[in-house]
C-alpha cells in the first residue's frame, strides 16, 4: 500500500478514535473528523462510506485481532480453561479500543460479532456441532456468559476472575456431556 494512503488511513482512525472516546458515533460528523485528521471531506469519501462504515470497519479489525490471539478456538468444550485463558486475555490486551469502538449503542455488537467469528471457527473444526442444539445454545452461553461476566466484573483481579468465568463454562460444558 502507498505509504501516503496508509498515513492518511492512519490519521483518520486516530481522529475517529480521539473523538469516538469522547462522544457516541450518531454524533460524530465526517466534517469534524477530517478536520481534526487534518484532510478534507473528499479524501475520507476515498475511503469510507461514511462514518458508520468506518466504526464497522474498525469493529471487524478489532474482532479479528481478538479471535486472532486465541490459538485454541475448537477447545471452548475439550479444554474450557485454556479457552477461557485464551479469551480473557484477547480481552484484556484489547480492552482499551474495544471499550471505545464498541460504546453506547454499539456495545452489544462486539460479543455477537465474536460470537459469530468463533461460531464460525469451531464449526470447520466440528461441523457436527452445527446439527447439535445442545452444543449450538450452549457455545452462545459460554461465549456471551464470558465476556458480560468480565465486562461486569473487570475491575476486580483478572486471575480470579477468568478462574471463576473457567469454572462456569466448565461446568456448563460438562452438563452438555451427561
């Protein structure tokens, strides 16, 4: 890529961003994003749509990057502890740009956009869980039960925290088996 498009890129995800942090998306406008980018109207126009194509845009890079770091995808039911290891710490080295792109009304996006990635993952692996309601309900379960329960608890000790989300999904995921 030329480095003058990527340097433009780059200067408009760091004004998104800057002001993503500071207000929700329906209020953003392509006018003060580019000025703060230092481009005009037309050159965002280049490469987004608009501002909503931008945010998603970014929410798939970020979803990505996530699903990315977890080496062990196909193990949320053979080995639920290193999954759980494995996402919570997606989480964690994320934390900071999921909590901005993924704020006000676009909080629920990440976990269905994560939900949908692993989905998608895991059934290469083990197609047969696409025929199987038990494991289909309960990979939504472990996946969304693990991300609200970090939202909700994060500021207490991580360790602990996945710990206690680890022996959940396990118990959930051996309930599935019997």
């Amino acid at each position: 890529m030329d480095i003058r498009i990527e340097r433009t890129k780059r200067s408009i995800i760091n004004a998104f961003l800057q002001l993503r942090s500071a207000k929700s998306l329906e209020k953003i406008t392509v006018r003060e994003l580019a000025t703060l980018a230092g481009i005009n109207k037309a050159t965002f126009y280049l490469h987004y749509h608009d501002i909503y194509h931008l945010s998603e845009t970014l929410e798939e890079d970020i979803v990505h990057t996530v699903v990315s770091a977890i080496e062990h995808p196909q193990c949320i039911f053979s080995d639920t502890r290193l999954f759980v290891q494995e996402l919570g710490q997606a989480f964690i080295s994320n934390e900071q740009l999921i909590a901005i792109i993924f704020e006000g009304s676009r909080s629920f996006r990440f976990v269905q956009i994560i939900e949908q990635e692993l989905r998608r993952i895991i059934n290469e692996d083990h197609p047969e869980y696409l025929q199987d309601k038990s494991y289909d309900m309960t990979l939504t379960y472990m996946i969304y039960g693990a991300y609200f329960t970090y939202d909700r608890f994060r500021d207490r000790s991580t360790s602990d925290l996945f710990e206690m989300i680890a022996n959940i999904n396990s118990a959930v995921s051996l309930k599935m088996h019997c």
